[in-house]
C-alpha cells in the first residue's frame, strides 16, 4: 500500500463557497478535503482522456480510460484533511477545551487550555463521572472566556496564537449563460421570445482565500488506483481549487512523494496511552451512520486486522448527572452536507465539529502502530471523503 504526500501553494485566490446571500458569495472557514478530492480527481481525468460527456461510455479496453472510469465512478483512496503552514509553522487545531479570554487581566495570555500537558490527559482519562469533567471548564472570572473549538492555533513567542486564513473580497460582472455576454442591461431573448431581466444581480462578490496559502496533506492510495495515474506527473501537479477556475481562480501547485505506508511506522510517535486508554482530537467533521438518515457524531469502535497491524479502539463510557452510561464525547456540533439518491435533495448531517475530543480503550499488541494506522487511513470507509479523522495526543502536542 503507497501513500502520497502532498505540499502544495496556492498561486491564485482560491474561492470555496458556504454561502450565497443575495449576490454575496462568502467562503468557507477553510478548504475541506472534498474539494481537493474532486480537484484532483478533474485535473488527472482530463490530462489522460480529455473532457468526459458521459463516464459510463469510457472504454474498458483501452487501459487509461478504464483506470479513469473507476477512479471516477469507485474513488477508494483516504484524503486527509489539509494541514495548514504559517509563517514556516503547522497549525494546530484547538480542542474544545481552548479558551479565548474576552478581557485581559493581571498580564494573563489571551489563549489558554486547561488541558495541555501528559498529566492533564492521563487525569482526563481516567475520570467516570461527567461531574469530574467541570473542573476543565474555566471560572467566569478568568476574563469571560469562550471555547475557540476548531479555530488554528501556532506557538510562538512562548504562547498561543490564533492564525486565520486570509481572505480577500473579489467583484466580478455576472455573465448571460446563452448569449455569453456580461449581464449589463436587459438582453432580449429571441429564442424564447422574452427579456431576460436580471434586476440587481449584474455584479457578484466573492469572498476568496488569498495567493499564497501553504499547506499539506497525504492519501492512501488502498486500491493502487491514483498511482500508476500519477507517475506520469513526476512529482508535480498543478490543480484549480473551488469556483471560478475559468476566471483566474484556483490555481494551486503541489510536489508529492509516493513512498511504502510501512515507513511511516518505523518511529514512535510517543503516544500518550494511560490504563490503555487515549485522548483523539477530530482534525476532520466526524460522524458515523448506522442505518440511512440518522447519524451519531462518535465511532462506537474500530476493528482492524490486515497486513499491517491489528487492534481494536471502543469509545468509553462515563456516567451522566442521572447515572445513565454516555460515550465521553465532548464536541462541537457542526453541519455536514450528505450525499442525495439520485436527484433528490442533500440531507444535512449533524457531526462532531473538528477539535472535538474522544476517549477511546485500545487493545493492540503494537499500540503505536495500531495508532499511527488510524491516524493515517481514517477511523472508518467515510475517510473518502475527508471525513472521520483524529489526531491521537503525543507528548508536547500544542508545543
């Protein structure tokens, strides 16, 4: 099994959509992996058969059109999520217990955590009650503080940095799709006998990542589909990320290395494993599906058995102020957009934002690599799609 690592520049604004108000078109917080997914997956279609009116029709005999065809139709690799590089440095994501102090007093940082260190986390894990979990959660009178779940965090000059990816606001002339020119006055449709009068919709605002943005990210290529696609690139690839890539928009340059996953298993990670119990921290949305259309935002358990390791993670249980048994999930929700049969509408689906924190009991005769596996293929068949991926905690994790 190969993996590629990706390091990749942005050379033009980049726009990722969230949200259309009106003719305000607002970006994204950042760059989800399925966008890189279908980013990549255009770029290498369209160098090895050109443009595709109808995927079914591409040839099973000729080799490159077949190894197109199931990319396109049965993508099996794992795309991680981006990791972002400011300022030479690798972001971090804040778990749910970072707080931002709304005011300042007696010279204290503006960030802080109540879990932090090898001791804060083996504390953590070793707590039954959800009352013993209050004591993370800080007093009123530390500032008024308020979780920045999720946000990008640096270490620099001795303390916690909130990073934020820049963004700039673009104005672009909306353009008639059937005559082809830009929307500055009625046009008359003579085809379909009628004006075309799109009131207060000519100009259209976009909200854009800005050139320059660094960052990286890996795929586990499962199935050997993307690397005899790949080869041909020697180890560089240019993409267009997002909307607008017709207009000056999305062009992004990445260099990769494709080398045997068993390599990223010949150091230890130093984890930290407490009464083999461990602290993951979403790094991606996380949910899990046990039946069509109701959704959970935890994975009850992880079993693996393959070539390369073998284990078993199953969420723990704590007791609740009624003393029932609850999964120690402590999260964020967030929205997930899901996927619709055929034409039908996009259910939404409610996850554990990134940043949330599980506790997991592990059962492996090499913990570490067991770990490290998860970390790099995802917890389920979701990571896809960019979904259900955790960081387990190291020594010295926010330093």
């Amino acid at each position: 099994m190969k993996i590629i690592k990706f390091q990749c520049k942005t050379i033009e604004p980049i726009i990722v959509s969230d949200r259309v108000i009106k003719n305000i078109i607002e970006s994204s917080e950042t760059i989800p992996a399925t966008t890189i997914r279908g980013a990549l997956i255009k770029k290498i279609a369209l160098d090895a058969v050109g443009y595709i009116n109808d995927v079914t029709k591409l040839s099973d005999t000729n080799e490159n059109e077949k190894l197109i065809k199931n990319l396109i139709l049965n993508p099996d690799f794992r795309i991680s999520p981006l990791t972002f590089i400011m300022n030479g440095k690798e972001c971090k994501i804040a778990h749910i217990f970072f707080f931002k102090r709304k005011i300042l007093r007696n010279n204290k940082s503006k960030i802080f955590s109540s879990l932090i260190t090898r001791e804060d986390f083996q504390n953590f894990m070793t707590h039954d009650h959800i009352e013993e979990f209050y004591r993370y959660l800080p007093d009123i009178k530390e500032g008024y503080p308020k979780t920045i779940c999720g946000s990008l965090l640096v270490w620099s000059e001795n303390k916690f940095k909130i990073v934020k990816l820049r963004t700039w606001f673009y104005e672009n002339v909306a353009i008639n799709r059937i005559h082809g020119v830009s929307e500055s006055k009625k046009l008359k449709a003579l085809e379909v006998g009628k004006e075309i009068t799109e009131a207060g919709g000519l100009l259209y605002s976009y909200e854009a990542f800005q050139p320059g943005i660094k960052f990286r990210f890996h795929i586990v290529d499962t199935n050997n589909q993307l690397v005899p696609l790949l080869n041909q690139y020697n180890g560089e690839i240019d993409i267009y990320i997002g909307r607008g890539t017709s207009r000056g928009f999305g062009l992004t340059k990445c260099k990769f290395t494709i080398n045997d996953i068993e390599e990223e298993f010949e150091s230890s990670n130093n984890y930290i494993i407490h009464n083999n119990y461990v602290t993951a921290i979403a790094i991606s949305p996380i949910f899990s599906m046990d039946e069509p259309g109701k959704s959970k935002p935890y994975i009850s358990k992880v079993e693996l058995k393959n070539q390369y390791t073998e284990g078993k993670a199953v969420i723990k249980e704590i007791i609740n102020e009624e003393g029932d048994q609850i999964p120690a999930v402590f999260m964020r929700s967030t929205v997930v957009k899901s996927w619709a049969y055929r034409y039908g509408p996009r259910p939404t689906i409610i996850a554990a934002a990134p940043g949330s924190l599980y506790i997991y009991r592990i059962s492996s005769n090499a913990p570490e690599k067991f770990l490290r596996y998860l970390e790099l293929t995802g917890m389920d068949n979701l990571s896809r799609m960019g979904y259900n991926y955790v960081r387990f905690v190291k020594d010295g994790e926010y330093k």
